[in-house]
C-alpha cells in the first residue's frame, strides 16, 4: 500500500500530537537522575499525555507473537537497544545512559518520538555515541525532502553511523506514521545493496507523506538478542546503544518536525 498523503488540517493535529509527545519527553528529561525508576518515567509520561487528552500507543500494542506491551513508554539502558519494558525494579545508575521511546494517539492522530539521556556522569565513549546518533537524526531529516526517495533518507543515517565508526541496528526501521502507529512507508536507517536478501519498498517523498525517523546507534557490533520477556532487545556483544527518533512531514518548503515542543 502507497503512504498516505496527509492534508494541511491532518498536519496540523500531527503537530498537536507530536507537542504532547515533546511535552512529555521534558517531563522525563527533567526527572531522569540516579535513583530514579523507569517505571516513574512511565508514570510521568503517562500523567502528561492525559493531561493534554491523549492517550498512549504502546500500552496493550501486541504485534504478531509478543505479550500485550504493558506500558506506556518503551525505557531501554545502556545494552537495551529497543522495546525495554518499564520495571519499579530497574533504577538508574549514575553513569547510564536511558532511551525513552514514546507514542501518543491524540484526535486520531499518532505522534511518535524517542530520544537518549544521560544519568549523571557518563562516559565520553556514552556521549560520543548519543551525539553521533542524534547527528545521524539530522542528516536522515536533511534529506527528507522533495527529489529525494526513502532510500536516500535510509543511507543519510548509515553514513552518519559508518563515519561516525557505528554500527546501526538493522532491523528495526523507522515508518510511516499517521492515524496509525506504522504505516508505509518503512524507513530504515541502512539500504540494502543489489545482492542482498532484503528488500525495502523505495518511494519518491512526497507532500504529506509523514515518517518516525529512528537510527538506533551500536558502539559494538550489530547482533541482538531478544530477552525472555518477550519484548527487550539487547546488543549481543553488550555494547551501548542509543536512540533518537521524530516524527516528520514532507513540504514544499522542506521537511517539518512535528515532534518539537
Ligand atoms: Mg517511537
């Protein structure tokens, strides 16, 4: 199925979407710190989207064989690269680093956004990998522009991660966003070469079309694991990983960020 095309007034409420995404991304950023729990981020996120008259994506989600996620924002640390379950059991530690994914529906529009935080004093190696991550964000929303395709927005992210000496997490892509959470088209942050088995759907970016860009960034090597919980994917190697991601819209005049505060 082709992306769907969104209106000026559709883009209008995915920008009221993506603001309560934001909204509730500074309220975690102003409480993530050492002893503090991933199940509190989830809370305050929670709290923040229903106070804007939102409500959350991921709680219930259960795509194909996993359990219904049980909460509203995915809480990856350090090795976890996607998909980390909320826990009262899971502190933060001075020296982590914390990836907070979050999805709203708001007037049946999703807003979609994630982003890397330090937990006190981190690594320069940490630090390293977060900007070059969030360097590989801009230049994927560089791209996105008129002319280009969504395999040029897919290689913009690999180049950023190869020169930055990275490795990118390549299952796990970016999508199109809309009144649902994953639409056409998927936009993943490597493009297969001629040889390879996979295959993406290229399209020619389009007005209206609306994406979640998402490079997850490896400081080791690319294989992952999946955990017995059913959802947290973890680096084999146990190497750091972070994770920025917004949703976006292609005009005339450029690409749009729907999910700045
Ligand atoms: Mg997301």
């Amino acid at each position: 199925m082709a992306p769907v095309l969104k209106t000026e007034e559709e883009l209008r409420i995915m920008r009221e979407a993506g603001r309560i995404v934001a909204a509730a991304h500074e309220a975690m950023r102003r409480a993530i710190e050492p002893g503090v729990t991933t199940k509190a981020l989830d809370t305050i996120a929670l709290t923040v989207l229903r106070d804007h008259g939102a409500e959350p994506c991921f709680l219930g989600y259960a795509p194909g064989e996993h359990p219904p996620f049980p909460a509203t924002i995915t809480a990856c640390v350090n090795r976890e690269l996607v998909h980390g379950i909320p826990s009262e059991q899971r502190v933060l530690i001075d020296g982590d680093i914390v990836s907070v994914d979050v999805a709203c529906f708001y007037k049946g529009y999703v807003g979609d956004a994630a982003f890397t935080h330090p937990v006190g004093e981190i690594s320069r190696s940490a630090r390293r990998l977060m900007a070059a991550t969030e360097d590989a964000l801009a230049a994927a929303i560089a791209a996105s522009v008129i002319g280009n395709r969504v395999s040029d927005v897919a290689k913009a992210t690999s180049k950023c991660a190869a020169r930055a000496g990275y490795s990118v997490a390549r299952e796990y892509t970016g999508h199109g966003v809309g009144q649902a959470m994953h639409e056409e088209p998927q936009v993943p942050n490597w493009w297969p070469g001629k040889k390879s088995r996979v295959r993406w759907q290229d399209y020619d970016l389009r007005p209206g079309m609306t994406y979640a860009i998402e490079p997850m960034l490896i400081a080791g090597r690319p294989d992952l694991v999946e955990l017995e919980d059913g959802w947290t994917v973890v680096t084999k190697d146990g190497s750091l990983t972070a994770h920025y991601e917004h949703t976006v819209a292609i005009t005339e005049d450029g690409p749009l960020i729907l999910t700045l505060p």
